[in-house]
C-alpha cells in the first residue's frame, strides 16, 4: 500500500509541463490571431490614407471659401497619389453646413480571411471644411 502512494506521488512529480498536443494546439490558436493581424493590417493602413486625404483637404483649403468641385477635386487627386482603392472619391459624401462642408467616408472593407471566412470591418471618417 505504501509503494503505491509512493508511485502515485512520483508519478504527479514527473507529470509536469505541456504535452505535445496541448503545444500544437497553443501555437495553432496564437497563430490564428497572428494570421488575423497580418491579414487586417491593410485594411487599417488604408483607412489611415483616406483619413489622412481628408484631413489635409480640411488643413489646405478651409479658410478659402472652396467650393463643392474644388473639394471633390482635391479628394480625387490626393486619393490617386495615395492609391486609394477601396473607396472613390464619389463615395464621400458632402453636406453643406452652416459654416462650411462637412466631409463623411463611411465604408466598409471586406478582407478575405480563410476559405470562405471574411472580415467587414468598418470604418467612418468625418470633417468639416470651413469656408
């Protein structure tokens, strides 16, 4: 009786640690995450461009009474240098406000993921053009 508590308590001593399955099954997840990452990056990178299109659209013609062509010129240039393909400058909406236009890229973009998984990740931005 004595020699079989002695073995069941080795036995737990030597039972320590990860088994190779539980290892596979570890590094298959924080893959997944990672892959995740890797695969929704530009999809962030491109949100960053046309935020940053439209922010130096505000930045260079507010103040100068810019009309609604003069706008969605500068949008459609500054988005072919960036190479902004997700989204048209005709798909940003304007509204006239009391002080100017208050610019709206509301989008989403569809990032394939594995097999027929995908994400749709949305995104807004907005400003307003002061005249």
């Amino acid at each position: 009786m004595n020699s079989l508590r002695q073995y069941s308590a080795n036995r737990m001593v030597r039972q320590q640690g990860m088994t190779t399955a539980g290892l596979i099954i570890m590094v298959s997840f924080i893959g997944l995450f990672v892959y995740a990452g890797i695969r929704l990056t530009p999809a962030y990178l491109e949100n960053f461009k046309v935020a940053n299109t439209l922010t130096s659209v505000e930045e260079s013609l507010g103040g100068k009474n810019a009309s609604r062509r003069d706008i969605l010129s500068a949008i459609e240039k500054r988005f072919d240098v960036e190479g902004v393909n997700v989204i048209s400058f005709k798909d940003v909406t304007m509204t006239k406000v009391a002080d100017g236009w208050s610019l709206e890229a509301d989008y989403v973009n569809t990032v394939p993921f594995l097999a027929n998984i995908s994400f749709a990740v949305e995104f807004n931005n907005q400003i307003t053009v002061v005249r």
